[in-house]
C-alpha cells in the first residue's frame, strides 16, 4: 500500500512563514523604537514648524537686527524691505517687531523730550558750572571791589577804567599783593582816578601817595608812569579810555595792541587790566590771565575759555570775577581748597 501523504491546504505555509517572520520582526523592532522614542523626545531640536509664539529669544528680534545693522550687513532703509518681503510667512513675527517698534518709538520720543529739558536748563546748572560759581561765590571779586569807587565800578565811566588801568599797572611789579592792594585803595582815596586831579597832581605829591601806601620799592617809577598815563589819555583818547577800544572796532588783539603802548605795562598788566576791563568791556571777554588760566587747569576747570564762558551763560561780569577768584586763590595758596570744592 502506497504512503499518501496528507492534504495541505495550498497557501497555508506561505502565510503561517511570512506572518512568523512578520512577528518576529516586530517582536525585534519594537523595544529599540520605544528605546529611542525617550531620548530622542529629550535631544531632537525643536521641530522647525513650531509656532512663532513658541520660539526662544523671541522678543530679541530687533536687538539682533541691530547688530546686524551695526556690523553694516545691511542698511537701515533695508530693513523694513526685507522685512516685508517675508511679511506673508512671518505675520506673528512682525507682530512682535511692530510692538517692538512702537516700544522703541516710545522710547525715543522720551529721550527727546529729555534732551529738550536738558537743552532749556541753564548752562550754569552743569556740574562744572556749579563749581564756578562756588569758587566765584567764595574767593571772586569785582574790579575795584573794596575801594571808594566800588559801586560805580561797572558802569564803564572814564574813571573807573583809569582806576582799572593804574591798578595793573602796580599789580604788575613784584611787590606783595597787600601792599599793593593798600596802594590802589590809597590813590582813589585821594582821587587820582580822576584824570584831571592825577594830572594836576606834582611829580613829588603822587610818590608821596604811593609810599604811604606802602609802595615804596617802587614809588618813583610808579609816580613816573602815573604821569605819562595822564599824557597817553589825554593825548590820544581826549581822557577816556573807551575810546581806546572804539578805536580797536573792538577787537580784542587790537585792544592789547593800544593797551600795550602805555608806559609801563608789559605783557602781565594788560592781562590783569583785561581780568578787570572785560566786565564792562564785553568784547574782551571771555578773558583769564595766563597765570590763572594755569590754575585753572590745576583745580579741573580747564583751559576752554569758550567752555569755561558757556557754563557761566557769557556773563562777563562772573568771568571778570572768576579771573580774579582764581588769581587771589593763587596768591593765598588757597588753590587746594578750589580743588576741594
């Protein structure tokens, strides 16, 4: 009897071959993918097509576009162009950068506005400008200050520029300050800012003067030189000096120029005459002798007359009486205290 092998349905074993396979497959693929699925969620990137709301940094956008400005990538009018050429893709982002903007413009319009305070307020509302006027406060003086004539010193008369003009004259000399402050207050007293009393005065009687002054060392030259004042007035300025400086269009290198003739005055009085002279003489400011304008830069002013003349609002009676606030801080070595200030 012949062995008949059993029917096998046609198909089974390909199926039954292919679906072990199959399991077997997933049985093997299935713990790597949930493996991977845990640290892949930990390390991958944020997915590209995240929502703009959900993008880091942001609120930076414009910062980083300033950069990008700085380092000259692109013009400023090229912003906005290729900004509104991405306009239709990025809608939210340039949401935020017209927030960001009106921040900005904001921002700007305050500063503008601070500017404009800051630009209305007085010159000599500054720091240094306060300072100024400290110093001014506690050594400054005006010219002729403590004499007779203190209180018409400012009105510019013919008198009171003469007095300013011999009183440069003997500060110039190396005699001491008191002595020579002692003189000046001496010859008023007698009236010989008066052109025609000093005039009329004797060669013996104005040396006389100046040594009960005090002025002795040079009471002989000094009567001299107060003569030949009175000559240089009278003679080419009909005894007023402001037609010294109508006749120099008021021109401060030409004033020098007249000033020098004088007998007697060399490069130090006409500097000292002019710390005085400009507070009436406006064009002549801003002025500081050379000496105090050395002291100026020793206690932080500065050499800037310009600057110095701005913080003091172009009041040439301040500057006047801060030439000589420095000068008496000099003369007193007083000027650590000015630093102090």
């Amino acid at each position: 009897m012949k062995y008949k092998p059993p029917e096998v349905e046609e198909g089974q074993d390909t199926d039954d071959v292919a679906s072990t396979s199959k399991r077997k497959r997933e049985a093997e693929e299935t713990p790597t993918v949930e493996e991977k699925s845990t640290d892949e969620a930990e390390t991958q990137p944020p997915n590209k097509a995240a929502k703009p709301d959900e993008i880091p940094g942001l609120d930076d956008v414009d910062d980083d576009l300033a950069f990008l400005d700085d380092d000259g990538e692109f013009e400023e009018g090229d912003l906005d162009e290729d900004l509104s050429e991405e306009e239709e893709g990025n809608e939210p982002i340039q949401e935020v950068e017209q927030e960001e903007r009106g921040g900005e413009d904001e921002e700007e319009e305050e500063n503008e506005d601070t500017d404009n305070k800051d630009a209305g307020k007085s010159p000599g509302k500054s720091p240094s400008g306060e300072k100024l006027q400290k110093t001014i406060d506690k050594y400054g003086r005006g010219p002729l200050e403590g004499t007779a004539i203190e209180g018409k010193a400012l009105t510019g008369s013919p008198d009171t520029i003469l007095a300013m003009l011999f009183e440069a004259m003997l500060k110039s000399k190396p005699i001491s300050h008191d002595l020579t402050d002692r003189t000046i207050h001496k010859l008023i007293d007698v009236g010989y800012h008066d052109i025609q009393k000093l005039g009329d005065a004797t060669w013996e009687e104005r040396a006389m003067v100046l040594k009960d002054g005090g002025y002795n060392r040079y009471r002989e030259q000094g009567s001299t030189n107060l003569g030949a004042l009175v000559e240089f007035v009278n003679e080419k300025y009909d005894g007023d000096l402001n037609n010294l400086i109508k006749k120099a269009d008021y021109d401060r290198q030409k004033t020098k120029e007249l000033v020098h003739e004088v007998k007697g005055l060399g490069d130090l009085g006409v500097e000292l005459f002019f710390n005085n002279v400009q507070s009436v003489w406006p064009s002549i400011a801003p002025f500081i002798d050379s000496r105090s304008l050395q002291t100026a830069k020793d206690v932080g002013f500065g050499t800037d007359l310009d600057a110095i003349y701005t913080d003091l609002e172009k009041d040439s009676v301040r500057m006047c009486r801060l030439a000589n606030a420095l000068s008496a801080a000099r003369l007193e070595r007083r000027v650590g205290d000015l630093m102090a200030i």
